[in-house]
C-alpha cells in the first residue's frame, strides 16, 4: 500500500505539471485553463494542489504515530495507544489512513502496537478490510509469530472480512517458518474450501514446511499436484523439493527433479546445486555427486 501511495503521488505530480504547463504554454486566465480541464475530463488546479498536500499530510501525520510507538518500545499499553491514536484521528480515519498506519507499524516489526491499532479500529467500528488485515499477519509472518498470525486470521473470519490469496498465504507462511507444517497444510485445505486459488506462493510455503519436516511423501505429493493445476513451480519450490530428497537420501528423485528444473526452464542456484549435492552424497552416489559440483563450477551459480 506504501507503494501504491507512491505511484499514486507520482500521477499527481505527473497532473500537476501538465497543468502547469498548459499555463505556461497558453497565455489565459487559470479560469480558462480549469474550464478546458473540465472539459476534457482533467482535474483542475485546486483539486490537484488539494489532493497533493492531503497525501503529505497523512504521510506527516502516519510517521508522527510511527515515532511515537518506536519511542515507547515494547511498554505499550492499550490505554496508551488509544489516546495517541485518537488524538492523531480526531475523526475516523479513511482506508488509505489505516492501511498506511498498519503497513507501518508492520514494517517496523513493531508486533503489539500493531495488534493494538487493529484492536483501536475494531473498538471504534472503523472500516478494516482485507488489506489492513494482511499487513497485520504479514508483520507477524516475518518473525515466525504463527500463534499471533492465527489469532489475527480467526478475528478477520469472526469480522466477516473475506480473505484473499495474499492472507492465506501470509499465514501459511508465518505457520512455516514457526515449524507449525500441519498447520500449514490446514491453511492449505481451507484455501480450496473457500475457492481461494493455489499460486506458486502458496505451494512454495507448504513444501518448504514439509521439507523442514522431512516429510518427503508429502512434499512431492503437493509437488505433483501443482503440475495437475498448472501452477508454474520456481526455483525455490524445486530447491525444496530437492532439500526434501536430500533429507531421505533420496538422491534418484532429487534428480530427477534437478533434470525437469532445464526442461522446464526453471533457472537453478546455488541452493539448487548444495542440495541435490548433499542428496547424492547421502545417498552415496559420490560420482554423481562430483558431476553436480563440476556442473555448478561451470555454471555462472555464484
């Protein structure tokens, strides 16, 4: 949402010297230039000036709270957040507020004054909708806070706010990296029960948590069914799948996933090229092994 404040701020400034320029270029009243505006469907000079400095002065205002909360470090109490929230929106603030407030805090790592601006809007009936949500679990997905990530996915469920692709896979993602793999795979169903779409993402979270697992079976199973519903894999899917061989000594099946990856022009890296390394090694294939390492060496892996 930052960067789309971003664009959104640049097609302003974009607006803004167009209609400068139509000034400078026709020798007539402003008037005259905001009626031809009208006309041809332009915004006129007040409106850009106007949304121009409404943009800066929400960006202002959002870094102000971010400051504050920053200062006041993991002390936070509701009370505290509240009155700094309600003195800083004295009226309810719009989406694009909230979204550049949340997505904020998120980025900071800033987890309970996160929750708690969740809470504030939540308290004060203010609108909340997908995105705000996703930028809730998204900040606790970074830090592998899976618990805090569901809490927050089931109060989005209880709030009737419908879930995208981007919030199923955050929380998958969180549950991933806190080592929660069955979890994830129960994220997973639910996508499919909710007509939420399967992407590359999604299946990328869920094999590496059966890879971290160990659970090979499982992991090419997901890796076979994303061939079934023309999901493209990428170069980390295959990366995990080959880690997931390499963990069962599995070294035939880490190759042939190595030697699909060329054919179906999935670039390989260096994680790539260790892991399918270290399944023939476990698997005490040693000249396939060094085939793999003077392959790499040749290669432009760094």
């Amino acid at each position: 949402q930052g960067i789309g404040l971003c664009m959104h701020q640049c097609r302003l400034g974009c607006k803004f010297r167009e209609t400068h320029s139509a000034l400078a270029t026709h020798p007539v009243g402003t008037k005259s230039v905001q009626a031809r505006g009208q006309r041809q469907g332009h915004p006129t000079w007040a409106k850009v000036t106007g949304d121009v400095a409404r943009s800066a002065v929400t960006c202002d205002q959002t870094q102000a709270i971010l400051q504050t909360f920053l200062r006041f470090k993991k002390s936070l109490h509701e009370d505290t957040v509240f009155a700094e929230l309600d003195q800083a929106f004295p009226r309810a603030p719009d989406p694009r507020e909230s979204t550049l407030l949340l997505s904020g805090l998120a980025k900071q790592q800033t987890l309970d004054a996160t929750l708690l601006a969740l809470r504030w809007h939540e308290v004060n009936n203010y609108e909340l909708n997908c995105y705000h949500y996703n930028a809730v679990i998204g900040a606790y997905g970074k830090t592998a806070a899976w618990t805090e990530a569901l809490r927050v996915f089931a109060v989005m469920a209880q709030s009737q706010v419908e879930a995208s692709n981007v919030t199923f896979n955050a929380t998958i993602s969180a549950c991933e990296k806190g080592g929660k793999w069955k979890t994830s795979l129960q994220i997973f169903s639910m996508m499919a029960q909710s007509n939420v779409e399967w992407d590359t993402v999604t299946f990328n979270s869920v094999i590496s948590a059966c890879e971290k697992e160990g659970d090979l079976e499982r992991a090419m199973q997901l890796f076979s069914l994303m061939a079934q519903g023309d999901v493209r894999s990428n170069t980390i899917t295959s990366s995990a799948v080959i880690s997931a061989c390499g963990k069962s000594s599995d070294w035939k099946r880490a190759l042939q996933v190595f030697t699909a990856m060329s054919q179906n022009r999935v670039q390989r890296d260096a994680v790539t090229f260790n892991s399918a390394i270290t399944a023939c090694e476990k698997g005490g294939n040693w000249e396939k092994a060094l085939q793999l390492f003077n392959m790499m060496a040749w290669s432009t892996v760094e």
